[in-house]
C-alpha cells in the first residue's frame, strides 16, 4: 500500500486557483532561484528543497532531454529482474492508457524501477512526440540528480506521493509536465514507483493525483497477491520434493530468484558453518551461494562435495511458476564411503562431462536452463522439437543430444526438409525399391530412416514439409516401420526422430498448413534456443572460441578483441545469429592484419557483412527495422538511437518496408 504523505492538496488547489497568474508567479519564483539564489515562501517547502538539492547536485536547469540510457543487455537484465513489477503493472498501464488515448491533453505514463530506471513508458499520440525529444523511453535513469525535480523523482527519493506542477520541475525543458507519482511498496519493500504525466496541464491537479494514487495501489494488491501465490507455491513444491526425504539428517537450503538463502533448516546450517571454516570466510551466506553456482554449473544433475574430509551429497531442484522461476531447492546429505566417488568443490571433471555441456558453455540463465533440458531429455527415446531463429545453432543441438544419449554409438542422418525437390524427399527419407521411377537404381536404395536404424534423424526445417508425406511420417513415427517407395513390405526401424525449425508450428497447424497430430507427435520435448542477441553475455566466450578454430588451420596467432570491440559487437543485432558471427570472424581472420581488433574495426566488417548479403542486406534491414521497434515498444525515438540513423531516415525506411510500428 502507498504511504501518501500528507503534503497539502489545500496550496496545490489555492497554487492553481488562478491558473495564467499564479503560474506566472511560480514562473517567476523558479526563474528567480535558477539566476540568483532567492527564496520565496509561495514555494512549496518539499518543492524548493528539492531544488536547492538539484542546485547543489549541479543538474542544469536549461536541461531539455535526458540521455544516456543504459545498454540493452543492462535493460533487459534489469527487466529480468523487476519481471514481478513488470507483470503486476502491465495490465494497471495498458487499460489506463487505453481509456486516456482519445483525450484532448497529452499524457504519459511511467513505470520505474526502485533504482529510478524507467522500465515502461506509453503515451498517446499528443504526448508521444514531447516525450521522444525529451528521451523519455525504457532504460534512462529518472532521479534528481539525472532530471531534477519531477514528480516521479521525489516520490522516488521521499517514498510518498506528490503532485507536481509544470514550474515545480527544476529543468526547463520538463516544464511542459504536470505530475503525479506514487510510490509502489509492499510489506515495507519499494519496488518502484507509478507516474502520470500530462501536457496542457489543468488547473485543478487533484485528478492525476488521484489517478496515480489508486493506480500504484492496484499494482501494490496484484504484486501482494503474487507474492502471496509464489510463496504459497514454493511451499507445495518443497513439500512435495521432501516427501521421501528424512529431513532430520538432511540439509534444506531454500533460495530465491536472487540467489538469496530465504531458508535453511538445522543440519543446513551445519554444513554452511563447515564451508565456512574450510574456505575461512565470515559470510556463511556466501558459502551458501557458492553451493549454488557450483550445482547451476552441473545444470541441475547430483553432485559431490568433500569438505574437512567428509563427502556430501548435493542435489538441485528448480522451482517454477507458470514456467517461471520462484526459487531453488538443494538437499545436502553426508555420504558413506561407498555410495559414489566424488570431487572437490573447485574442480570440473572432464571424464563424465556431458557432450552437450561441451558444445554450449554459456554464462546465460535461460540458456543454461535449455541446456538443463536438452540433457534430460536426451535420455529417452522420445521426439524433439527444436525452436529457434535461423543460425541459432539448431543443428549443433541436435548433434549434441546424440552424442549424449544411449544411440550415441550409432549412426546420425540430417536431412534438411526445404533442401529437397517434393518428388526426392520421400525417396530420400524412405528409400526405393528397384524401378520405382525413372532413373532408380537396379538395386533400389535403402532411405535415411532406414541407414539410421537404432540412431537418431534430424529432420531440419520441418515446417517446409509436404502435407501429403507428413501423413507418412507419422505413420512410420506411430507404427515404428517405414515402406520403401515402390514397395509394399513394411521394414521395421528403431529410430529417435529430432525436428527443428524457425517457423511457429502451432501457427501453421492453425492455418493448416502443418498436420496437428504430427505436430503434437514431434513436440513431446520442445526446446526453444535462444538467438545471439538474447545471450549477449558469450558473445566474448563464443569469438575467442571462433577465432582459435579459425586462425588454427592458417597457422595464425589468435586475434586478440579488445573490451570496446565486444562492446561494439554487443550493439549489433545479430539476425543471422551465430552462422552469421562465425562468416564475419572468418573474414576478420583472413582480411584483418593486425593482431588486436579494436572498436574502430567493428562496422568496418559489420559493413562488408551487409554489403556480401547483396539482395538480402535489404531484408537484413528490415529484420532488423522489426526486431528494434519491437523491444522499444513502437518508439520511433529509441529505435533510431539503436539503429544509429536519423528519425527521419528511420521514418523513410518505414515507409519503404511498409512497417506500421
């Protein structure tokens, strides 16, 4: 529930009662203390001590915009980690904005974080273009000693709600406002605060005070009742993965989304002590989190732990809420010699290292939390499913899985559904027997399902095939048997099947254009890979790994990247993902003389990557158009930023791709 201070809406009322004199008063107060210092008591107190502050922090009153936004990667980390503010204030934001589009007065609204980073903004048309010239969009920091004195600046430094009028901002150019925020706090916790903007502002400020108060209120109950709902949830799930568990002799340690100990019981609490006493540390919940990295290391499977000579057994258990993470669960038990051999806390076995942990080390969550999953499922013989953009490393995946499962040691077939002529993909999949059709061999052929007998087929871009043999497929995926082309004896086959695709197949199956009953056969596991620029934090892992495997066969000496070329690369989109990095570190390793690859080198290559599209750099741009309109919500304004164009040029482009943001 807000705390709204008890600042007086009686002088906010008597401050606006005569609206072009009294402003012009305020103007002339502010006008006044910006040039020479003065004080006038017409000011409100709360007000003017803002100003003084501002004055103090150097801000500078002819400010007209905010900039320096924090980076993509930042922001969408910083997303992540208010996504229960976000979740409980999207629906509060979107109706309001909804009900305020067609007023004749400019308004915004905002949602920012506890820190002042604004998460959400919307605005209809009238106050949209005030609010791209002034930089008002998701990921610019919203304080007093960044803006000024505002309304969401104070309410975030005071923890209450006020209103504040166009010449009570402290900067020039946020004059146009009037304000009102409300702080947003939950069992004493600030989680972020609400604010209301509007343009042309009326004389009587009591309505978007009220509209900010009930507004951050509606969001404090929905996060209360979240929380309420995780809470409850967490204890359901810990009590069912301790169910077969003797809790008197063993560890519980129960973490929150931020790796924090919210709970251990006592046999816990006496393992941290002794990890404690082995590292000499004095933050017993440090060592907690390190058994945490240590188990998210083992991507969720049992591991071992010797500490003062004594094994541990430790094991994992994510907590999950409509798929998303509300926790993590270890079990700690001490072992008896003979159970299992085990290591030391700081040390990586290779020996048993699983193939697909190899093949992707990321520093990513969502990916390690794939990785988890591709490694579990690679266990049964079930159908797969991979999602995710082109060159998102589906293939490798898929590979991966293979060499991870029991039909490691027999043969794996890739086929590539949209490679192939409708009348040869059956042929190839299936085989022939002799004569089926012109130009068959004598001998017929036998196809890939069938060469893969007790291995695994990757079927990639499996959305591109035909209707007619996804019949067939179907039926040798239910009947375990495939028929030859040209023949009627059925061959029994023992084959896992592996699809991928970039397309949405729960789309094509409504538009049918992909069979449901196939599509629901080849999506018992279904893994959604991340593209590139969802797990910039490998970006630096992947190219060194990249520029090794490239300069080896060259007999070259590995390109050293500097920190601003990461950085540099990190801005990029990336919509050919990692096929597209690997083609430009190719060409660096060939076309670059020097032995450091600085920032200056970056759009040098990104450029001659787009320039080697030919054709296709058009519909590299305007992918890339998309995907930037689509994370900044439709702000023309940011967009252009992030494309490192005009608004105008940006507005041209529009027009040419047809894009309606």
């Amino acid at each position: 529930m807000c705390r709204v201070v008890r600042y007086a809406l009686d002088p906010i009322v008597n401050f606006q009662r005569e609206l072009g004199g009294i402003k012009l008063k305020l103007q002339s107060s502010w006008e006044r203390f910006v040039l020479y210092g003065e004080k006038d008591n017409s000011v409100r107190k709360e007000v003017f001590e803002s100003w003084n502050r501002c004055k103090q922090l150097g801000v500078p009153y002819e400010l007209e915009s905010v900039s320096f936004p924090i980076d993509q990667h930042e922001f969408s980390k910083r997303k992540q980690s208010n996504r229960i503010l976000l979740n409980a204030a999207l629906p509060v934001i979107k109706d309001l904005s909804n009900k305020l589009s067609g007023s004749r007065y400019g308004y915004i609204l905002v949602l920012a974080d506890s820190e002042g980073y604004l998460l959400e903004t919307m605005a209809n048309k009238k106050a949209q273009k005030f609010a791209d010239r002034q930089g008002i969009y998701p990921g610019v920091k919203w304080t007093e000693d960044h803006v000024g004195t505002t309304a969401l600046s104070m309410a975030l430094r005071n923890h209450s709600a006020i209103a504040v009028s166009t010449y009570e901002n402290y900067c020039k150019g946020f004059q146009i406002w009037g304000g009102a925020a409300c702080p947003i706090i939950v069992d004493r916790e600030i989680f972020g605060v609400f604010d209301i903007c509007r343009t042309e502002s009326k004389s009587d400020m009591r309505e978007i005070n009220s509209i900010s108060v009930a507004s951050a209120q509606a969001i404090t109950e929905r996060i209360r009742y979240y929380k309420s709902k995780i809470r409850q949830e967490i204890i359901d799930q810990t009590f069912e993965y301790s169910s077969n568990t003797n809790l008197e002799s063993t560890g519980v340690i129960l973490f929150d989304t931020n790796s924090q100990v919210i709970h251990k019981n006592k046999v816990a609490l006496n393992f941290v002590n002794l990890l404690k006493e082995d590292n000499e540390r004095d933050n017993p919940n440090l060592k907690s989190f390190s058994i945490l990295n240590h188990v998210q290391k083992c991507h969720g499977e049992t591991g071992e732990i010797i500490l003062q000579d004594k094994p541990y057994f430790i094991e994992s258990k994510e907590l999950t809420l409509s798929g998303s993470n509300i926790g993590t669960l270890v079990f700690i038990k001490e072992q008896q010699e003979s159970e299992k051999k085990y290591f030391h806390l700081n040390e990586s076995p290779i020996e048993n290292q699983s193939q697909i942990d190899i093949k992707f080390q990321t520093q990513n969550t969502h990916f390690l939390k794939t990785i988890n999953i591709a490694k579990r499922v690679a266990k049964s013989s079930a159908c797969i499913l991979l999602q995710g953009e082109t060159g998102s490393g589906k293939d490798f995946l898929a590979r991966a899985i293979h060499e991870e499962s029991a039909r490691r040691n027999k043969p794996f077939f890739a086929i590539n559904c949209a490679a192939f002529p409708r009348e040869l993909i059956s042929a190839e999949l299936f085989g022939y027997d002799a004569g089926a059709f012109t130009g068959a061999k004598q001998q017929g052929n036998r196809g890939i399902i069938e060469s893969a007998n007790g291995g695994t087929v990757f079927l990639d871009e499996i959305a591109d095939m035909p209707l007619d043999l996804q019949v067939v497929l179907l039926r040798t995926l239910e009947e375990k048997q495939i028929i030859r082309v040209g023949s009627s004896k059925p061959i029994p086959v023992d084959v896992r099947f592996i699809a991928a695709t970039h397309k949405d197949l729960k789309s094509l199956v409504k538009e049918k254009a992909f069979r449901d009953d196939l599509y629901y056969r080849l999506s018992t596991f279904t893994i959604n890979i991340p593209s590139l620029r969802e797990r910039l934090e490998d970006l630096h892992g992947l190219i060194k790994m990249m520029v090794t495997s490239s300069c080896k066969p060259i007999e070259r000496k590995p390109i050293t990247f500097t920190p601003a070329a990461i950085e540099g690369f990190k801005k990029y989109l990336w919509p050919g993902n990692l096929r597209e990095l690997r083609s430009i570190i190719e060409r660096i390793t060939y076309l670059h003389d020097e032995d450091i690859f600085d920032a200056e080198h970056v759009e040098q290559f990104l450029e001659m990557d787009r320039a080697r599209l030919g054709i296709q750099g058009e519909e590299t741009e305007e992918k890339q158009i998309r995907l930037v309109l689509n994370q900044v919500k439709g702000n023309r304004a940011e967009a252009a930023r992030k494309l490192n164009i005009s608004r105008s040029a940006l507005y041209r482009k529009l027009e040419k791709y047809k894009i309606d943001s």
